[in-house]
C-alpha cells in the first residue's frame, strides 16, 4: 500500500503527484502528517516563488448582483440585504491609498452586474487609475461573467488579471449550488474568453461544500492545470444563514476545524502540483481561526488581499457569516498584517506588483 512517506520520496526523486496521491494526502487527517505535508509545500514554494508575501488591496465596490448562488450571501433573492455601488471619488481614493501604502495591485470586486451603465463606469474607472498611477498600480478585476467585449474593453482600460471562480469543476455539484439559469459551461466559456485575450488568469473554488467529495477536490486541482490558471482564489465555504444552502450544515461550528485543515491541505496540494502559481490565502480562512491566513501561507500560499474598502460599506459585502475585518480601516489592516507576516518570517513586497511567476515564464518560453 501507498504511504506519506512513499508520495514524498518519490516527488523529492522529481515525479509529480497522481490523482490517487492527491486524495491520499488531501485525506489525511493526522497532525503530525498534516503538519508535514504543509512544510513540504512550503519548501516547494520558497524554492519556486521564494517567501515574499504580496498584498492585493481589494475594494469591494458594489453588492447589487444578477445572480441567485444558493450559497452567497449577496445573491440577488436575499431581500433583506441593503445594495450599494460606491461613488467614483470613493474608489479612486481606495486606489490611490493602496499606491501611496505601496500596495503593488489592487483588486476591483463586486456582485455580478452586465448592465451597459456599470460597464462604463468600471472602464471609467480603470482608465483614471492608469492615469494617476502612471500605470504602476496592477489591477485584478473580479466582476463575474461578462460578455468578450466586455472583457476586451476592460483589458484595454487598465486591467490585466481577471479572478473568477469556477467554484466547482464537478458540473453536477455545480448545478446543486446554482439555479438552473447559472451554466457551468457559460463559466467555462468565460474563462476561455479571459485567457484568449490574454488576462493573467485566475480562478478558484470553495472547499468543504455539502455534497463535495475528495474527488472533487483533486479533479479541481487538475482542472487548475488544465486550464493553465495564473493565480489560484480558494478558501473554505462557509455559512451565511440568509441563503438556501444554510440548512445543509446547520451545526457549521462543529466542522469549522475540518473546514479550516481541509482548505489548508488544498492549498499544500495545489502549490505542490502547479509550484509556480500565485495562490491566495484567503479571508475566509481568518473567519475560521484568528491567524487561518499565516497558516494559508505556512502551507504554500503567497498572496494575500487586505480589504480597503471604506468600513462604512463592509457590514453590506457579507458573502458569508463572520467575515472579519468589520471595523479595522485599511491603515489598522496594513500594520496587522505587518506584524503577522513578519512573526512567520516572511517580508511583503511592497512596491512590486508581484505578478505571478507562473505568467511570465510562460510569456518568455
Ligand atoms: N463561503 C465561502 N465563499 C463564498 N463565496 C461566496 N459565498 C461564499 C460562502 N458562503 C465566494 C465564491 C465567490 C467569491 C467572490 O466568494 O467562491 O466566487
Ligand atoms: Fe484586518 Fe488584521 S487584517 S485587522
């Protein structure tokens, strides 16, 4: 029988791991292998990426959303939920804090909006932050499916990475999520578009969903590759009680730890199999353990994405319940993180957009 042991002799002798390896080790549950299985994936960064940390100031700049995701918090059927879009100088003063704090890049996210006058205003909006940063700012776009033009309008505005989730590469437990009008393949066709056109590609998808198997799991991580993703967006699912899928786990406090190991090993196992990739270690790990985000790094990530939103409009950008961060301003945000990088001895590349390594090798091959 396959060991822990025998997966790690034989990727230290240069073989990549097999589907089978990758629910071997995404199973297992003992501290010590765990523990082990994150200082391998650690090494397999410092040694592909080195251990700087790259901040990604995210606004997230409006909740109104078409979409109905039965596990969102911001879904469009969740009447109680006040809507905002943020104001133009709002934004642009977002950004212009992210350039003068030296935050390398930003990231523009909101709930999913294809209407004529939102497109404008993100064009807009991209244009003035090209112009006021000189073009020094990088900006990640997370606005959901839009159409090509759409897309190819953005890109030419000033964006040139594109997040977006394919939450699950199981079309079948995709569809469970979703309302029947959400396509899987229109997903997919998305992020076909966003890669012809020459976006730094990312995507991602929850971990620990009612219904999702480890095979899943492992089949996500092989989808990561196929597509040939640039920056991998992952992070635990976790209840918001305003939403349809909530009566699926209702003790979620029992299985937070489950949730929080289970994220962890993803991201071992996806830094492991792709190496180069930039991977996010994402805010909803902190709402599963105060420091959830240094693990995430301590197990192969290298990208965090301090939320720079104005305080007075981040109670309405709830996608799950406990999202932290409520009331720190970006500034208290700045000088925690700071200190949390700095206590697991790595330094933040200020200043650097921190492109991800993955892209611009492939762009020099
Ligand atoms: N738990 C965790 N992540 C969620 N997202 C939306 N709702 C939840 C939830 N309940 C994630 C989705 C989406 C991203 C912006 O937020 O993966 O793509
Ligand atoms: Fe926001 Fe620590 S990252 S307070």
């Amino acid at each position: 029988m396959r060991t822990f042991a025998n997966i790690l002799d034989d990727l230290s002798s240069g073989s990549n791991l097999s589907s089978d390896d990758m629910k071997f080790l995404l199973s297992i549950t003992n501290k010590s292998e765990m523990q082990e299985l994150f200082d391998y994936a650690y090494g397999i960064k410092s040694s592909n990426i080195g251990k700087t940390v790259y901040f990604r100031g995210i606004i997230e700049l409006s909740n109104v959303c078409e979409k109905d995701c039965y596990y969102c918090g911001i879904r469009n059927g969740n009447k109680a939920q006040e809507r905002y879009l943020m104001t133009e100088e709002e934004i642009l003063n977002a950004a212009e804090w992210a350039l003068k704090n030296k935050y390398g890049s930003i990231v523009l996210q909101a709930g999913e909006n294809t209407s004529g006058h939102f497109i404008d205003f993100i064009e807009m909006i991209l244009k003035k932050i090209k112009k006021f940063s000189d073009g020094r700012l990088g900006v990640t776009l997370s606005l959901g499916e839009q159409n090509k033009d759409t897309y190819r309008r953005w890109m030419h505005a000033g964006a040139h990475r594109y997040l977006l989730r394919i939450e699950t590469s199981n079309e079948k437990l995709y569809r469970k999520l979703h309302p029947e009008n959400h396509l899987y393949s229109a997903r997919l066709k998305c992020l076909d578009y966003l890669k012809k056109l020459g976006f730094q590609l990312g995507t991602g998808v929850m971990i620990g969903l009612p219904y999702q198997t480890i095979d899943d799991l492992a089949n996500d991580i092989i989808f990561f590759r196929k597509i040939d993703a640039d920056m991998i967006g992952m992070g635990p699912y976790i209840v918001h009680k305003e939403t349809p899928l909530a009566d699926s786990f209702p003790n979620f406090d029992k299985i937070k730890e489950y949730q929080l190991n289970l994220s962890l090993k993803m991201i071992a196992v996806t830094r492991i199999y792709l190496k180069d990739v930039n991977i996010a270690s994402t805010t909803a790990l902190q709402s599963l353990n105060p420091t959830g985000r240094e693990m995430g790094l301590l197990a192969g990530a290298n990208i965090i994405m301090p939320n720079i939103t104005d305080t007075k409009y981040r109670s309405s950008y709830q996608l799950y319940d406990d999202k932290p961060c409520l009331d720190e301003n970006s500034s208290l945000c700045k000088s925690c993180l700071e200190r949390r990088i700095s206590s697991i001895g790595e330094t933040i590349g200020y200043d650097e957009r921190g492109d991800s390594k993955h892209f611009t090798r492939k762009k020099h091959r």
